[in-house]
C-alpha cells in the first residue's frame, strides 16, 4: 500500500500488514462508523488513506458488502490500523493536502465569513457533522448547532450552511472550517429583543441560546434573579448589550446597570457599600462595589463568619485597603496606616519567621503587624501558635506597623536616636572574636571591640563576661545608623596596638600563620594581621579534621584582600599572578552561571570562561566536565582569572590574544558583518570581533565591504579591560586618533572621530564660503558642545531672532533667550553712547550674575577674563595729551620703493 503523492514510500509496514490480513481472517463485526472506501492495491482492502484521515465513506449493509467481496472493518481494525499508522514517520510538511481533498476545491484563504453555502455530510462525529462544502477541507457543523429534531447521516445533502469561523494556519490543525444553520452575530445589532433559553447556569451568569452560533452570555448583574434560580431551556425576554466577534453579551430586558468605576477613581482609605457577589471558601468574599473587577475581603479581614455572608447581600462599612492595577482589596477592619506609636494593642501570634528572627501578629488592623526579634522580651521560640500577646506599637510606615511586647521603658531606641561621644550602660550579651556584643538600648547591638581597628584593652578577656552583665561609663565611639552599626569603648583604656593592617597586604604575599579556630567552611588562621585569615575548606590540602588549633602553617599566599567587607583569606594554591596569558591548562567546571562557566584550574580562585569564548551552548556543559582552556585574561591585583576554549563554534579558532596586537600595525582580518555604524573584523581572537567604524573606513562606507571579504586592516586601539579591538581599513592619522566630534580632545576615542566633510561645524565648508581662503579656517571650532553643557540654556537654535538697533548704521541680532525680560526699543538719542563708555575694558568690574544672565559664552563665565581685571579706577586721558605724546607723524620709506626708484633713474 502507497502513501498518497509519495511514490514509492510504503504506508504500512510488514507488521501492520499482518493485522490488516489477520482483521480480513477473522472478520470484524461491523459497527455503525465503520469507514469504507475504493479498493487500493489489495483486493478486498479499503485504502489506509480514506481509513485513517476520514475521508468520504458510507455505511453499507455487511451483506451487501460481502456481496460486493469487499471486507468492512469495523472500530477495533480501525484502532490496530491507526495505531500502527501513528507509528509511521510522516512527512514534515507546513500543510497536508489529503487525498480525499481533490484538486478543483475552493482553498481555505478564499473563503469569508458570512458566505452561504451547500454541502454533502461526509461523516458523523460526537462534536458534530464533517461537511463538504466544495472546500479543499470539510467543514464542522458543531453538534450543538446541529437541529434537535434531527438526524443526518453519511452522503445527506444540507443547504442554508452559513461559514462563521475561518482559520488558515500552517499546520493541518489550525486549518479549519466552522459553519452553522442559525444566523450570524453580523445579523443582530446592539439593542435588539431576542428571546433566549437557557443553556447553562454559572455563578457569574447565565448562557442564553439566542438563535446563534454560540450561546449568549448575561452576567448577574444583567439578571433581575439569582443565576442558579434560572432552569435550563427556561424562556427570557433579553436585549442585546454588546457584540464582539462571535461573543455576544445580553441581559433581561428593563434591567438597567451603572456602568463600572475604573480603578483609579477610588482611594485607598475609602468607605464603600458591597453587594456580596460570591464566597469563595480558600480565599473570602468578593463584593461588587462598582469597579469594574469585584473587590476581595479575606477570610482574616471579614467581621463574621464566611458561612453568614449570602450572594445579594449588602455589606456597609467596608474601607478600600489595597489598590493593585484593576485588583482592589477591602476589610472590615481599621487601616494599618491609621495605627499610631505608643497605642497599646492585643495581638494573636500568626507567623513565626526563620531562625527566629521576628514574629507576625494579627492585631485587628488590614494587615499582619511585625515583631522583630530585638523587640521580643524573650525567644520568638517560647510563643506559641495562636498565642494573645499585649503589644505596643513602635514604629508605623504606611501599612507596615512594628510592634513590641516589652515594656515601654525597655524597648529599644532607633540607632539614629543616638550620636557619637554620648555615655551609655550596656548589658553583656555574649562575646564574639572581635570583642563583647552588649546592648545599650538600641535597637541595634553594640560592638566593644577587642580586636581590629579601634580595638581597646578590656578589662578582662570577652569570654569571662556573663550574659546580663551590666557594664557603666561607655562611650559611643562609631556610629553608622544607616550600616546598623554601633561601637563602644571605655574612657581612658589602652588602645590595643593591631597587627598588619590588611590595607598593607596584597595578593600573592607569601606568609605563615597560626590556626586559630575551625569551620564547617574552613579553617581561620592568624597571620599577623588586624583579623584573621580564611583558609577556605575548597583550598584545603588536607582534610579538614587535620587543621588543630595551634597548628603553624607555612607557604600560604595571599589570595582575597577586600578592605570593604572586611574579608582576608589564604591558599597554598597559585595566584593570577602566577599564570600568563596563553597557557593551556586543564580545568573542571565547579559551576554554571548565565553568563558563563566557573571553572578549577588548580589555582587558588576559579577561573572563568565567558559564554561567548565556549565553543558550545551554556546548556551543553555539566558540572565536573573537564575542560582544555587557555588563559585569555589575568588581573593579578584582584586575582581574577579568564580562560577561553581553545576553538570557538563555527571555525572561529582563536590564534592571537590581546597581548600580540600591536596598536598602529597591520593584521590580516575577514569581515564578519557589516552594520549602519560599521563593520565587524575577525582578526582572530575567536568570538571576539573588532569593530571597523564608519570612520575608520577612509573614502569608502560600509557598502563598499562584504561578509566573508579578506582585508588587511590597522590596528587602532586594544582595550582588553573591555574585550574591544578597534581597526581602521586605511593608515590612522594622528588627527584620527586624537580627535572627537571634529575636535581635539584628551583622551578621546578613535571610534568617534568625525573626518572633515562630516563636521558641524564644517571647515571644509568655511574654507568655500570665504573664497578659498585658507588662512581664516578656524582649525580649532568653537567647542559650542562643551558650552552648552556648561552653560545650559545659551547656546540653543532659535526659530526666530530679535533685532536690536545700536546705532544708525549697526544692527546686531540678540536671540530671545538672551534678552532682559523688560527689554525696550532704545531712543534715537540712545543710539550712539559717549566714547567715554567706550573706551573702558568692558569686561572690567562686571559682577558674575552680569556674566551669566546678560552674556553669550564665555563671556558669561565668571572666570574667563579676555584680559586682567583692572581694580582701580581708570582715568582717561584727553586726546590732546595723547596727541602731543605721539609727537608728529614722520612716513617710513621703505627699502622696495627706494630700490625701485634708483632703478627707474638709471632707465633714464
């Protein structure tokens, strides 16, 4: 047996042809669906195609067929064939024509909604009538749809079918047709009468059957009755509310409803009237106070029982307490933002929280109120569930209230409550390696400090003080409300004189230590230093057992110096520094991260290789999977290592490193990609790529590149911090390099060199204005970007400018935003100011505010000076004195005319 339109390719394998003959032997009864059709390669066989995709059949009487010497399978052969079928590897295709669907059928995208047509039942399903409709697939005419007093069967004619549903997918699945006998939403109109029956009753509605493909919905507040006093197929006058697509909205006619307040139009705090409209028994009840989403009162909030609270019943009082997009909560129950400090409330132990760090109290406010463990006036763990405790509140922000059960002199105060040089009494709490934890009433434990920076000489050692110990006299030595962090000494006691302070040490120092103490993560050892060292368990020689305290250590190195967090460890391990960019080594990957693989190298850190220097997907890696690295990066101060696989995906093998570019020589490179800004080199440092912008690309653009083209390019700049390679396909100038935006600038970048013919303003373009003349370009423009982000507001483009009259034959243009507010037109007698006022250095005495509300940069800088600030009064010399100081005008004869004029003699 052939596959339709696949010669040559067998639909049934032996196997399946053994059942076919062993279903033909024993002869199937014969049930109502069997499925027949024209014999296909084997007498007496119907084809596996029309069997399995349902194609056109007929229900013939067994008689007739055996008759005819043709075999009916009945639904247990069906079943062997599809199962077996189902086993066959079909062909991948974005659609299936099926055999039965011949050439000459209308094809699905020309086919509309609305479109009339006839057709011939071809088979009949449980969810309805397969109809062909001339279409190149059948069409579906659900059961629900399918008239009641009714009983169609294969090969009966149908007309009136009306197409409301049209689906052209990719896949046989989602191509589909849907028709119907009753009319089409497009027939009804918003406020039409309809008649509906009732089809199904749910708790936010009814589903009317109104004439239409589907059911109609009206919610309850539509219904002038509960939704489950309504019967099925009960009869109602309804009105058309809302039509989309084919969902079609409805309600009884007369029943008019206030059209829903958006969310926004209420207010946390607000008093509402609620109309229960369901209980639900995880969560609460659900009113409708006119929003567009009913609101939600939780169990815990309500006043009375769940079990009291009816559909239709009107609740009063209920205060908005949570406003969430379209979600809002309410509560029977006072605000939590209304509780005030000192108020004295009763509470129920609800939640307790993890290792004991706080417990939360339902103490008849909107919500949970909050406990933290210094607060507690014992161990969270001696309460017990459902536990009623007096409180008193501490502290209310917003809707989060913190509460205390201790007595109103013993609470503790907020650190920001206290400053620095103020006595306090401390109680003992317990000792920790750095000194004695004492409170002195805050809400925050104090360190005296034994040990570290600041550290003094205690009495007697921390851990000979008793918890409760009640110690005078201390002074608040640091203080740091926002760290939560609070240290006390006493007055006049001996500085302690630490050791090595850790801003001294760096990493790979070598040095020796003793063991002081042992962790599950580790081993602490004493190297001298202001605290002690960590010798972390993964570094770890020997088993952990073997470290005991007193034990010396030698050959360690420094491997973590983090002054911020306080954090020193060691290793026998070798540091970054150890290692050089290029080595291959061998690595085990310790874990996976989303942005890459830490890997073991055996050094005193793990390396990491970056997801983009991994020749495979993230995905593809598993922890303990040994690895062939290279070093590609090293930071030995802060003892970070970078490794990358030898080969990258898809050929890009790595085989420079960032240490053998040379800035300003050639390398050979092949373009990758060519984007707006420019194009993308492998020069050969694997995955990452060197980037060609635009103006590095001399004459020519990016068009002038293709992908896959060999070039030899210049190297530009190496950032290896960045991972970034910079090239140029022409020789870089120094003005390249140097120059950003079409000026010099310390530091610039090469990527963001303007080239002239490019710049605004232009040069180049100057030069031609000005006839050619050369000599007038400005080689260093007026740095008006720089201006304009010292002095905001001034240099702007202006739609439009304001002449001021100077004189009778000046004019100068004044932008707007340069004008005083109460500017005037001047006189006539204005126009020209006496010389006096003239001749003055104008920029002499000017106050700053002058600069900067009355002039143009930099004139507005009060610290640009065109020449020195004269601080004496300045007195004007009449123009007789300078006159006679000049004494008279004697012409100069220059040598050229001189020369010429003995010339010019002897001609003669």
């Amino acid at each position: 047996m052939m596959a339709p339109g696949r010669p040559g390719k067998s639909l049934l394998n032996p196997g399946v042809l053994f059942l076919v003959a062993l279903a033909a032997f024993h002869g199937f009864t014969v049930c109502r669906d069997a499925f027949v059709g024209p014999m296909s390669g084997v007498a007496g066989l119907p084809t596996v195609g029309s069997a399995l995709r349902g194609a056109r059949a007929n229900t013939l009487d067994f008689e007739e067929q055996n008759h005819a010497g043709r075999l009916v399978f009945g639904a247990s052969a069906l079943i062997l064939l599809a199962k077996a079928a189902s086993m066959q590897r079909r062909p991948r295709s974005l659609r299936t024509v099926l055999q039965a669907e011949a050439e000459g059928k209308t094809p699905l995208e020309d086919l509309s909604v609305g479109e009339e047509r006839s057709g011939t039942v071809t088979r009949v399903a449980k969810i309805g009538l397969y109809i062909d409709i001339g279409a190149e697939k059948d069409a579906l005419l659900p059961q629900n749809m399918v008239p009641k007093d009714k009983e169609y069967k294969a090969g009966d004619e149908i007309t009136g079918l009306k197409i409301f549903e049209v689906s052209t997918g990719d896949d046989p699945a989602s191509r589909k047709i849907r028709v119907t006998l009753s009319e089409l939403p497009q027939s009804k109109a918003v406020g039409d009468k309809v008649t509906g029956k009732v089809r199904a009753v749910q708790t936010y509605g009814v589903f009317f059957d109104i004439g239409l493909p589907r059911d109609a919905l009206a919610p309850s507040a539509r219904l002038t009755k509960k939704p489950s006093d309504y019967k099925r197929d009960e009869e109602v006058e309804l009105e058309i509310v809302s039509i989309d697509g084919d969902k079609v909205t409805v309600g009884v006619v007369g029943v008019v409803v206030k059209a829903p307040a958006p969310s926004s139009s209420f207010t946390v705090g607000q008093t509402v009237t609620g109309t229960v409209a369901r209980v639900n028994q995880q969560y609460g009840v659900f009113f409708d106070i006119g929003g567009e989403r009913d609101a939600l009162c939780f169990t815990a909030q309500l006043d009375d029982e769940l079990s009291n609270y009816k559909e239709g019943q009107k609740v009063q009082g209920l205060r908005i307490a949570k406003i969430d997009g379209e979600k809002i909560e309410v509560t029977t129950r006072p605000l939590s933002s209304e509780a005030k400090v000192g108020q004295e409330v009763k509470g129920m132990v609800l939640t307790k929280l993890q290792n004991g760090a706080g417990i939360f109290f339902d103490a008849g406010f909107s919500s949970d109120v909050l406990a933290p463990a210094p607060l507690l006036s014992k161990s969270a763990d001696e309460y017990a569930p459902q536990q009623e405790v007096d409180l008193v509140i501490t502290e209310v922000d917003g809707d989060r209230v913190t509460v205390s059960d201790m007595n109103l002199e013993d609470i503790p105060k907020r650190l920001s409550t206290y400053i620095r040089g103020q006595e306090v009494t401390g109680k003992v709490i317990r000792a920790t390696e750095f000194g004695v934890l004492v409170n002195i009433g805050a809400d925050k434990p104090a360190l005296w400090r034994s040990r570290g920076p600041g550290a003094t000489v205690l009495p007697k050692k921390p851990e000979e003080f008793t918890a409760g110990e009640e110690v005078e006299g201390l002074i608040i030595t640091r203080l740091d409300p926002m760290a939560g962090v609070v240290e006390v000494v006493i007055p006049g006691a001996q500085v302690v004189e630490t050791g090595v302070s850790m801003s001294t040490l760096k990493v790979g120092d070598e040095v020796k230590g003793t063991v002081t103490r042992s962790m599950a993560f580790g081993v602490f050892v004493d190297i001298g230093a202001e605290r002690d060292a960590l010798y972390a368990l993964s570094q770890l020689e020997k088993p952990l057992e073997s470290y005991q305290q007193g034990m010396v250590l030698t050959g360690l190195r420094i491997s973590e110096v983090n002054l911020e967090s306080q954090r020193l460890g060691v290793s026998m391990r070798p540091t970054a520094g150890e290692f050089t960019v290029g080595d291959e080594v061998t690595g085990k990957v310790s874990k996976l991260m989303p942005f890459g693989l830490f890997v073991d190298i055996g050094a005193c850190v793990d390396a990491l290789a970056p997801a983009a220097l991994l020749d495979k997907e993230l995905a593809e890696y598993s922890e303990g999977e040994v690895l062939k690295l290279r070093i590609s990066r090293l930071n030995a101060d802060e003892n970070r290592i970078s490794v990358s696989q030898k080969a990258g995906a898809e050929g890009s093998e790595a085989t420079i490193t960032f240490a053998d570019l040379v800035e300003n020589k050639q390398i050979k490179g092949v373009i990758r990609a060519v984007r707006d800004y420019g194009a993308f080199v492998d020069i050969g440092l694997g995955r990452v790529d060197a980037l060609m912008p635009n103006a590095m690309m001399g004459e020519q653009t990016g068009a002038a590149f293709a992908v896959g083209q060999e070039l030899e390019v210049w190297v530009v700049r190496v950032d290896e911090e960045a991972n970034r390679v910079t090239v140029s396909s022409v020789e870089p100038t120094a003005e390249m390099r140097a120059q950003r935006g079409g000026r010099r600038s310390r530091g610039s970048s090469p990527d963001s060199y303007i080239p002239e013919g490019f710049m605004v303003p232009d040069p180049k373009r100057h030069v031609e204005i000005l006839g050619g003349r050369e000599d007038l370009m400005d080689l260093e423009p007026t740095p008006w970007y720089e201006w304009a982000e010292k002095f905001p507001g001034f240099v702007k483009f202006q739609e439009e400018d304001h002449n001021i009259v100077l004189s009778a034959k000046a004019v100068v243009q004044i932008p707007k935003h340069l004008q005083k507010a109460d500017a005037v037109k001047p006189s006539p007698a204005d126009l020209v100011p006496p010389i006096e006022d003239l001749m003055p250095n104008y920029d002499s005495g000017i106050k700053p505010e002058i600069h900067t509300k009355y002039r143009q940069p930099p004139l507005n800088d009060p610290n640009w000076r065109f020449s020195p600030v004269i601080t004496e009064k300045r007195t004007l010399m009449k123009w007789q004195d300078v006159v006679d100081q000049a004494g008279p005008f004697v012409p100069e004869v220059k040598p050229g005319k001189k020369v010429a004029q003995e010339d010019a003699g002897d001609g003669d």
